[in-house]
C-alpha cells in the first residue's frame, strides 16, 4: 500500500485529518519533567533530550488513538545536538510503534548524489557493508524543490520504491512568502502556481487507489484564498497544511484545502496542542502539568470543528 492510500485509510478510521507537530522546546515541558532529568553529572543536552522523549511520549500516548500522524520538526531536534537527534530517532520509533503515520518536516534541499543521500536517510535504505540499513525510515518528509527536478527526483523514486511519501513546499505561510512565491512569470502564472503546476506532473507516478498521489504538497492556512485556487489546481495531491492555530489559521481557511468528499488535506497543529493547556478555552480546567490532558481535549475540538467546517458533522 502507497503512503497515500495508507494516510487516507486512517484519515477515514479516526475520522481525524488533523496531525500532531512535535516541535517541542524545553519552555514547553512542566517542571515535573526537566526536574528528572536536569541533574548533576548529566549533560545538558543530554537531559534536554530525555525531557523532550518523555513529552513526546506523553503526548502520542494521549493522542495516537484520535490521530493519523505527527509532523516533528527537525529543527527543534537538530539544536540540541546529537542527543537531540537521539531524541527525534526515538519520537519516529515511538509514534510508529503507536501505529501512527509519521511525517519528518525537514524541508530538504539539494541536487544530485547529495539529494539521493538525504532521501536514502528518510525514505530509503543506505548500503552499509554489503547491507542495506535504514536511518531515519520516516513515512514522509517534507522537500523544498525550488532547485529543480534534479532536486525532487530522488525522492520521488524512495516513494515509488518504498510506498514513502513527500510534501512540495508550494506556498508557505510565512509572511514574506509573497517576496519570491507570488511573482508574475510572462505565461502570466505566479511562482507558486508552476511550483503546484510541477506537483501535478511530478505525483503521476505515485497516484494511490484513494485518487490522491504520494507527491503532496505544503500550503499554508495563512493564505485561504490561494488555498482554495491550489485544491483545485491539484486535484490529486493531499495538501499538508501548517498554520492553524497559533499561526493565525482559522478552521474556516483550512476547510478550504478539502475536496467535495472533505478529503485530500491534512492539517498541522503544533503549540495549539503541545501548549493547549495556556488556550483561553482551557486554562481555568488544565495547568502546565495536565499539558497531555488539555492537548487530548483540545484535539478533539479541532477535529470536531474541521469536520463541521467540511461537511463530516
């Protein structure tokens, strides 16, 4: 089963399009936690990175039964050095262990053999002694192609090889997207409209029996308009949406990235969840403690709310 088809198989049992980011940073983490860790003779970052495991855990624990997929980002990882690593190896196993789809957000970006050695670190296999190991063995990792198909075309063959999927950075909901994505070509099409243009052509290959390819793409929730335009422009790739929440995203913009069946788009809540228990909604009924507690009932209302906002209710 392709990783399309397998993302939509548990989009539609847990009745959920929406997915946990993991992009922890020690604020985030109650003093309960770091008071384990942070003790004399260990490092910091190796106490940081046990805090972070055991958050993670706590979370997937409360959620994995209601979720498809978390998202970590790398970069939230990769600034504690090589125990943050650690502790991202050890969420992917974790999550995956849990039966959750799990979808690295590193944004890579490269051209030839370099690009073939980061898809083969999270999609593929790496030939080690006359063996193939896998690395990071991730179910799909987010790519910017701005550089070109020589770029993107490694990652794609992990998808086809290994049922793995990508999402195409298409418009980004950043502010200052505009500055390159929403400049004019002379066929009269912005950049991000030949960019999804390329998603189209790029994700033929990997079309699952759902209709939805393993070549996806990211738009964000910031730009609802734009949104809409992009789900018709690609009719058969899933959108992953980051923006929700703490960005500014409301479920109203997101809804805009569905098809008429209220499929074909996964939605990203990072410190909406992580941090839900400071949510005026929850503040009085949670403290920083409960923080797994307050992110189960917050991720029930956003998936409550998405699916009145798509028809699903």
């Amino acid at each position: 089963m392709n990783f399309s088809d397998k993302l939509a198989k548990q989009i539609k049992f847990k009745n959920n399009p929406s997915v946990l980011g993991l992009d922890p940073k020690l604020e985030y983490i109650p003093a309960s936690i770091k008071e384990k860790y942070f003790v004399k003779n260990v490092s910091y970052q190796k106490a940081a990175a046990d805090c972070i495991i055991e958050f993670n855990r706590r979370l997937i624990d409360t959620l994995y039964e209601i979720i498809p997929a978390v998202k970590p980002q790398l970069a939230y990882y990769e600034m504690y050095g090589p125990e943050g690593i650690r502790a991202f190896y050890e969420t992917i196993r974790y999550a995956k262990d849990k039966g959750l789809l799990v979808i690295a957000d590193g944004k890579r970006n490269d051209i030839g053999t370099t690009a073939q050695a980061y898809a083969a670190a999270y999609l593929g296999k790496t030939p080690i002694n006359g063996t193939e190991q896998e690395a990071f063995s991730v179910d799909a990792l987010t790519v910017n192609a701005y550089l070109g198909i020589d770029g993107v075309k490694p990652f794609i063959e992990e998808c086809e090889k290994n049922d793995r999927g990508i999402f195409i950075l298409v418009k980004t909901s950043n502010p200052s997207s505009g500055q390159l994505q929403d400049l004019k070509l002379q066929d009269g099409r912005t950049i991000y409209e030949v960019m999804a243009d390329l998603v189209n052509q790029w994700g033929s290959t990997t079309v699952g029996q759902c209709g939805y390819s393993s070549v996806g793409a990211v738009v964000g929730a910031t730009y609802p308009k734009q949104l809409s335009e992009l789900r018709k422009r690609m009719p058969k790739a899933w959108i992953l949406v980051p923006g929700y929440g703490a960005q500014g995203g409301t479920v109203q913009d997101v809804a805009e990235a569905f098809d008429k069946n209220g499929l074909g788009a996964v939605i990203n809540a990072s410190r909406s969840l992580m941090c839900a228990y400071k949510l005026d909604v929850w503040k009085d009924k949670f403290t920083h403690e409960d923080f797994e507690k307050a992110a189960r009932a917050e991720a029930e209302r956003m998936r409550d709310d998405i699916n009145r906002a798509i028809g699903k209710f």
